[in-house]
C-alpha cells in the first residue's frame, strides 16, 4: 500500500521560520533537513511524546516515525544519523 508523507503529500511547501528567515546562516540541504527531523523526534520520544504527535511535529507521516522509533529502540539514537555514501567509482 502506498503512504503519501512529508509536507508535499499535502501541498505544502516548506518555508522557514520567520526567525531563520533573515538569518545569515545556509538553508539547511535536504539530507540534513532530514536528519533534523530524526534528531528532533529523538528528543521528542524520549521526551515520551505518542508517534502521531511526533510526526505532526516534525512533518512527516506516523509510520515513518514508527519505524524511526523502531530503529531507535534497538540501536539507540546514533543509528538514526546520516551515515556518509559509500558510492564506488569505477575507472576503466
């Protein structure tokens, strides 16, 4: 079955706070947009917070928070980290 999550499955673009907005900082990348989200949801569910909650919260669908929480239990917050590519060149 397939589950429409994030913003976009409900048409909704991604703006920053007002706060970020006049900032002087880079706009976070989507790989590191999407690890804040896993870190926040780790502070939330040690926080105790329910998924539904969580995944409003961060934006995104409640069974990606399931599973977040699922990795979270078993091999605690470090494996919710981006892990760098390991893409292989090959040269002829």
């Amino acid at each position: 079955m397939w589950w429409l999550c994030g913003w976009e499955a409900v048409g909704v673009a991604y703006q920053p706070s007002p706060s970020v907005a006049g900032s002087s900082l880079p706009p976070l990348s989507r790989p590191q947009l999407a690890e804040a989200r896993r870190v926040r949801a780790v502070e939330l569910f040690e926080g105790g917070v329910l998924n539904a909650e969580i995944a409003r919260a961060v934006g995104v669908c409640a069974e990606s928070v399931r599973r977040w929480r699922r990795v979270w239990e078993q091999d605690g917050a470090s494996a919710l980290r981006r892990r760098v590519s390991t893409a292989i060149s090959f040269s002829p």
